[in-house]
C-alpha cells in the first residue's frame, strides 16, 4: 500500500496548523520536495523540525508502515523567487517523470557540487 498520499495530506495539515503554508508538496519512496512560506518569526530549522518529526511520529503512531520510520537528519533547502514558482511547483508535481530520468542521488550529487545543471523545468 503507497502511504504517500495520506503522509502528505497529514503533513499539509499539521504544516497549516503551525503556521507553515505549504504551496506544492509530493513524495518519492525516498524524498519529499516542498514549497512552502514561512512567517516572519519561523525559521527554516525549526519548519524542517516541526514538519519532519511530527510527521515521523504520527507514522509511527498510527502504525501506517511495518518499520519504525524515520526521516534523515539532513534536509536541502533554496530560495525561491516570485518569478520562478510556477517552474518550481511544475517541478515537483512532476517528480515521477523526473526522476525516471535522474536518480535522488544523482540529483543529490549535482546539487552539492554546486552545478547549475538542475533547473526547474528540467521536471
């Protein structure tokens, strides 16, 4: 059973409920890509912790997987401009496609070798 869709519903959710307005969300079995707005007084930390650790412990809790779940320790995250958010939320609608084409880690890689080679519409 892909528990995907309920997993990101939930975090849609609880995401409102403290503040953080998520635009366009989507998942992998391995990563999830977000675009979301903070407030003024939230931090990008304390987002990634209130999103990740209250996510992992309602899967677990609710027993949605026969492992205990746990999200990586680390998370990436960039800026984006006004101008760019329809490419970026073509992006990760459209994670299946663009994965087909590159692997999370394969992108991973590019990413933290600073290569300009992933851009949006490459979704």
């Amino acid at each position: 059973m892909d528990f995907r869709p309920t997993l990101l519903k939930h975090i849609r959710l609880n995401a409102k409920a403290k503040g953080i307005y998520i635009d366009t969300i989507n998942a992998r079995p391995d990563h999830i890509h977000c675009l979301f707005a903070l407030n003024a007084d939230m931090t990008l930390a304390k987002a990634m912790s209130l999103i990740k650790g209250e996510s992992s412990h309602w899967v677990n809790q609710n027993k949605l997987l026969p492992y205990r779940f746990e999200w990586g320790a680390e998370y990436y995250a960039v800026s984006v401009s006004e101008s760019q958010l329809g490419k970026v939320r073509n992006y990760i609608k459209n994670q299946d496609i663009h994965h087909s084409k590159m692997s999370y880690d394969e992108e991973q890689q590019l990413l933290f070798e600073g290569h300009t080679a992933i851009s949006p519409d490459q979704g």
